[in-house]
C-alpha cells in the first residue's frame, strides 16, 4: 500500500556546501510539506546501523564514514505519491546522469558526495523516519 510520505537526509557535502537551505526550498516549491525535520550528525556506530544493508559491499566502509563526518539534515516529507515524487526530485544517484532541475543535478559533486538521500520505497520511509525521529517528533 502506497503512502503519502518518505524521508530525506541532506548529506553532509551540501550542509558543508551551504545548500542547506536551497535544497529545502526545492523541496517546498515541490509541494511536500515538512512534518518533522532536525539538524544533526550521525556517530560511527549510528551510520553503521542506517546503512546495514550494504555492509557485504565494497563502499560500505567509505560510506559510513562520508556520512559521519558531519552534520546532516534528516527529514520526513509528505505529498501524495511522495517516494515516487522525490526520487524524481532529487535525480539519478550520479549527478552527471541526473536530470537538469533535479537536486542532484544542482548540487552534488559526484555520484558518491550526492547531497541527499531519498527512500526508494514506501516500506523503506516508513523504516528510516523512525530510525531518525521518535514519535513526538513528526507532525
């Protein structure tokens, strides 16, 4: 069953970058609506567990470290048909394939420092918005 919300996280390439702020324009000129949002960074340990399902492949090492050396923005967004809507909002995962307009194609430096993350499925949102928020902390 298709909800209506996923989740987000701009890496800490573009908070470094300073897109911060461009990035969730983008997102709000897009129509989702923010319903919870935090400015944090991921230990070690917390970037090892978010990203568990790739641990057997070659980048994982690399991955957790890129993603614990500073602070991230993590979010869950909601519109109708919001996963679908934001993959196409952010672009291809390599930014040279991206297509033009999209988050990616604006912002991220290549396909590894790729300026945000995008749930790839509904189940997926569900699972990485509650690893990052606790329930009092969505609306």
């Amino acid at each position: 069953m298709a909800t209506n919300r996923t989740f987000t996280m701009i890496k800490p390439d573009a908070v470094e970058n300073g897109h911060m702020g461009k990035i969730i324009d983008m997102i709000i000129q897009a129509g989702f609506d923010i319903k919870a949002m935090k400015y944090t960074r991921l230990s070690e340990d917390k970037a090892k567990e978010f990203y568990a399902v790739h641990a057997e492949r070659p980048f994982y090492g690399e991955l957790v470290e890129y993603m614990s050396s500073g602070p991230i923005v993590a979010a869950i967004l909601e519109k109708e048909n919001a996963v679908e809507d934001f993959r196409k909002l952010i672009g291809a995962t390599d930014p040279a394939e991206a297509a033009e307009g999209t988050i990616r194609a604006k912002y991220a430096e290549n396909k590894g420092r790729n300026a945000v993350h995008g749930s790839d499925s509904d189940e997926n949102a569900e699972i990485e918005g509650k690893f990052h928020f606790a329930a009092n902390e969505i609306f």
